[in-house]
C-alpha cells in the first residue's frame, strides 16, 4: 500500500525538527544551570563553536567520534569555567565576558581550520556519530520516518531534559542553584559558598553547550565548517527565555524553534511551495523573523532575582 505523500512530508517534518530542536535544547538546558545560578550566559553560541570544532579535530585525529564528543564536552567546560572566573571570582561584566568569548571562539576556531587541515571554510570530512535505529519503531512508515534514524544525541537531549527537572527540582544540589540565582544571601547563611555554586552552573552549562556543539559536527553532519553554530547559541537562549527557565519550558521552546527551522526545508521540498525557491534567502530568514515575534509575544516570562548580580559577602561586624 503506497503510503500518502502529505503524510510522509509530515513525518519528514517532525524528523527535521527534532534535528533542529536537539543543539537548541542541550545549549538551553546548559544556560539554565548557568543563570539559574545567576550568571548571564551569552557565551553559549562560543561555546558550541568550540564544541562542534574540539569534536571534528579530536576525531580526525582518532576517528573515533565518541571520543570526539567527549572532547566536545570538556572543551567546552574549560570555556565555561574562564567565564565562570570572570564573572564570579572577579565579579566582571557578565555580557561583556559573554562576548568576548564568543569573539575568541570564532577567531580561535577559524584559526585552527587553517593549521591543522589548510582550509578557510570547511575542515575534512569526518566519522559521523551512526544513527540509532529502534526495530520497535521500523513496522509503520509514518512513525519509523518521524521518529527513527536519529542521532543518539537527539535521544540524549530529551533524556537530559527530565535528569535537568530531577537535578534542579528533587536535589539538594538544584536546590542550591535555584536559591544561588534567586536569594544568594540565604544560600550563604545557610553555609554554602555562592560563588562555588554559580562557577559549578557556569561549568555545567558549558559541559552541556560543549555536547550541542558536538552534535552540530558530528552528529548532524560529519565536518566542521566556519561559523557553523549560526547564531543556534542566541536561539538557544531564546528558548531558555521563551521556555521560563524551566526544563519543560525549554524542551518546549526547543521544539518549537527547531519545528520553525525544519519547516524552512519542507517549504523547499513540498511541490505546493515550489514556488518559493525563487526565495531561498526569504525562506531560510523565516525561523528568525518567527523568533523575534516570538520573544516580542512573552509576557510571563521571570527570569531569576539576582541573575547578573554579583554578591557580595556580608561582613560581620
């Protein structure tokens, strides 16, 4: 029996979005931990740039891509804890901190492009993570096309999702972060440091941005190219706003902004939209533009008390 066409081009689309939506909710799940714990994080987008990179070099020059990931996630802790320094220990601007890691990530990226393969744009091809497949889901076209043969990153990122709610909302330590982020005073009466609290949030985010950045390379794709996060880390914190800062919010947000991307691809592949490859440029700006609106619609949305304010220890008379 043929299956429908439109039928199939839906399940194409729930595939793409969940391929989407993956980096979006593992760098959103990262940031939460950071400014749950009150610490700004737009680093996230260099973060996932050195990520995506450390796991393309790290393969190539041992072709095992789990190897790769694993690079991946402690690359991008070791960006996470200068941010962490910067911001907690020292007390700097955190957007300016932000910043300036992005900057040194994109330099520093690009750079290594040119020393160890010789190229500007686009590294060697790589061993890509293989897919999963779950026989349970192959016996019916619609589900085995939609939610079959995807990365095991793609799982990861929604198991992450309720060990994020367990972590944050049914442990002593998630309970400190969210009291880091909310009252760091009480936290600090009760005899926990609020600056070991904030730098371990900061670290995890970047553990967690490190992994989104892995799956950009060699998850999704098996080459790190220039560039290549595209703005997913700003998007990212898009969905942690959008999202309420509540792991259900962000897998949400995620969901929705990766169904946003996808849909750009099934405009192109859908006959009825033949009409818009004239528009490539358009099509592809769409998930942005539909993002802004988005974020423009929030009218809930709280972030933490004391996100971006650096505490200072009461001294006692």
């Amino acid at each position: 029996m043929q299956t429908d066409p439109n039928l199939m081009l839906t399940a194409w689309l729930i595939s793409a979005s969940l391929q989407m939506a993956t980096p979006l909710i593992l760098a959103a799940l990262g940031g939460m931990f950071s400014e749950r714990a009150g610490v700004v994080n737009i680093a996230l987008e260099g973060i996932m740039l050195m990520g995506a990179f450390s796991a393309v070099a790290a393969t190539y020059f041992t072709d095992e891509p789990w190897i790769g990931v694993l690079t991946a996630i402690i690359a991008g802790g070791l960006l996470a804890a200068i941010h962490a320094i910067i911001c907690v220990k020292f007390k700097g601007n955190h957007i300016v901190s932000g910043t300036g890691i992005l900057l040194f990530a994109a330099g520093f990226t690009t750079l290594m492009l040119e020393v160890i393969w010789g190229r500007k744009g686009v590294s060697e091809g790589v061993t890509g993570l293989p897919d999963v497949s779950i026989d349970a889901l192959a016996g019916n076209d619609f589900i085995n096309a939609a939610f079959n043969q995807h990365s095991p990153l793609t799982f990861l990122a929604i198991i992450m999702v309720v060990v994020t709610w367990y972590v944050l909302y049914r442990t002593p330590f998630g309970l400190r972060i969210r009291a880091s982020g909310e009252d760091p005073s009480t936290l600090d009466t009760a005899g926990v440091s609020v600056n070991w609290t904030r730098a371990l949030g900061v670290i995890i985010s970047g553990l967690l941005a490190g992994l989104a950045g892995a799956y950009l390379s060699i998850g999704f794709g098996s080459a790190f190219g220039k560039g290549m996060t595209s703005g997913k880390g700003f998007i990212a914190l898009a969905a942690l706003i959008f999202g309420n800062w509540t792991p259900g919010g962000v897998l949400g947000a995620g969901l929705f902004f990766g169904f946003l991307d996808g849909l750009q691809f099934a405009i192109q592949l859908a006959p009825a939209f033949a009409f818009l490859e004239q528009f490539t440029a358009f099509v592809q700006m769409i998930p942005y533009v539909l993002v802004v609106i988005a974020l423009a619609g929030i009218r809930k949305s709280r972030a933490p008390k004391a996100i971006g304010v650096p505490y200072e220890k009461e001294k006692k008379n």
